[in-house]
C-alpha cells in the first residue's frame, strides 16, 4: 500500500426531501460545473484514468463521495469522447439492517445499477485489530473491493478519494510515518494483477460534494462502523481539525499549498529519497559532483 489509509467514513446530513432525478443529474454538470463537473473531468482527462476500451468498478460505499462519483461517472459515459464500460459494486461490511436498506434505496433512487456483496469485514476487524481498527478496516475493504472488480472483468477500480484526502493523507505521512508522500490519482495493484486503482475526483473539494449531496435532498451513509464507533481520538479527523484552523488562523490557502507542494518536490534540496523500493541519499550526488 502506497499511503496511509483513508478510512472512507461520510458524516450523515440533514436529510431533506429527495430531489427529482434529473433535477439532480442535471446540477452536477450545471450548478455543480465549475466545482464538481470540470475538476472530475480534469483529473479523468490530465491523469488518462479512464481510457477507450475500459471496464470501471466503481466502488459505491454509499457515503457522500462515492454517491457523487457515481453520478459523475454515469453522466462521463453519456459525453465523453472514449467508450468504456461501468460496473458500480459496494461491499456489505457487515451492516445493520437498516443501513443496509439506505444503501439500497439511495442507489435505486439515483439509478445506480449496484451490485452489492457481503464480506463480514467488521467482525474480522473486531477481532485482529483491537488498536488500528480503521487502517485495518481500509485495507480489507480495498482487497475486498479488487477482488469484486476482478470477478467481473474490470481493469479498473475507482475510489472516491477527493482533494482534501490527499492533503490529509499527505500530512498523516508526514506527522505519524516519518515520510513525505501523498495519495496518488492512480496506482496499479501488486495483488491483483492487471488491474489500476483510480481517484477521480481527486481535485474535487469535499465541502462541494457535501453541498451537492445536501442540495440533492439525498442522506448518504457514515462509516456504520461500531467498531471504530469504540474508539476516540481518530488521526484523519485531527488532522482534518487541524487544517480547518489553519486555514482560519493562518492562510486560507493553506490546503491548496500542501497539494501543490506534491507537485513541487526539488529532489536537490531534500536529504534522501526512495526510488523503486531503493533508498538515496543527497551525499550519493554531491560527492559525485564534487
């Protein structure tokens, strides 16, 4: 695994009445254009995520994000300029019963054709990770998720990871692991073989998802996980706290320098580097310029 997992957990929100449908399709590429459409578009575009000839498992948790990227990709398949195929799969974790009708009716709701498989992820996370039940979790889930995707033909497995994941993640890294890296928009898998993970919505910020779902009328799942509902003090929320304050404290701008500084790495002004599963250090190539 190339980063620190994200948990993939949503906040619930005030549940209005459901939009019509194709008031809803239509907002994402209208009223959502600009925030949501065109940064889902780009990153598709400038990272060639989606190619002529692909099979896309779309990974629906039925959170906010998984839920928009869903509705993203059903309207790419309508306009873009490549062919490609969808199969929209979610992972039953081991749900209440009623969580697991919510899932259901929203994606009926928002005609997401889903194929929905158990796993009892819960109750083997209770039982193996009594101190990291969250990376635990994300981790089998993602196994889980290649696996399903796989079954069914696909060469490729979108997450609904969105900008301030990648900020998070990046300082999550940084802060508890030593290390300076961040989420990538796409990797190939080591475990399964031939197919590529994908994060489209990579440069889409999570406060216009929420809006989006919020103005949809439509109540998304949270984590539904009474395993990490044990647990306090989650990482990825203090870190998500943190920039909030930083943004308000110190630049509003902050979030957006942290990603850009991904992008803005001076290989010869930092002490050492990994390379291929290779360390290097800064000495290597001063010496020899010397």
């Amino acid at each position: 695994m190339d980063e620190i997992a994200g948990t993939g957990c949503d906040i619930l929100v005030p549940f209005n009445e459901r939009k019509p449908l194709k008031e809803i399709e239509h907002s994402i590429t209208k009223r959502y254009r600009k925030h949501i459409w065109s940064k889902f578009v780009r990153a598709i575009s400038e990272f060639k995520l989606v190619e002529e000839g692909d099979k896309v498992a779309v990974a629906v948790s039925g959170g906010k994000d998984s839920l928009t990227m869903a509705k993203l990709f059903q309207e790419l398949q309508k306009h873009w300029k490549v062919n490609f195929n969808l199969e929209f799969i979610a992972m039953d974790p081991g749900y209440h019963e009623d969580i697991k009708k919510l899932l259901i009716s929203n994606c009926e709701y928002l005609n997401i054709p889903v194929h929905i498989f158990e796993s009892g992820i819960f109750n083997v996370v209770d039982n193996i990770a009594k101190d990291y039940p969250c990376y635990m979790c994300a981790k089998m889930r993602r196994g889980a998720l290649y696996s399903k995707a796989k079954e069914l033909g696909c060469n490729k497995l979108a997450l609904g990871h969105h900008f301030n994941d990648v900020i998070e993640t990046t300082l999550l890294n940084i802060f508890y692991s030593g290390s300076f890296k961040t989420m990538m928009p796409k990797l190939r898998s080591q475990n399964y073989e031939g197919i590529e993970l994908i994060r489209p919505l990579y440069y889409v910020e999570e406060s216009y998802i929420e809006r989006f779902i919020q103005s949809s009328g439509i109540w998304p799942l949270n984590c539904a996980c009474m395993v990490a509902a044990k647990r306090i003090g989650n990482k990825r929320y203090e870190i998500k706290d943190m920039i909030k304050k930083l943004k308000k404290d110190f630049n509003k701008d902050i979030d957006k320098l942290i990603f850009h500084a991904t992008e803005n790495v001076n290989i010869d002004s930092i002490l050492g580097w990994e390379k291929d599963g290779e360390k290097h250090s800064f000495i290597e190539s001063y010496e020899r310029n010397s």
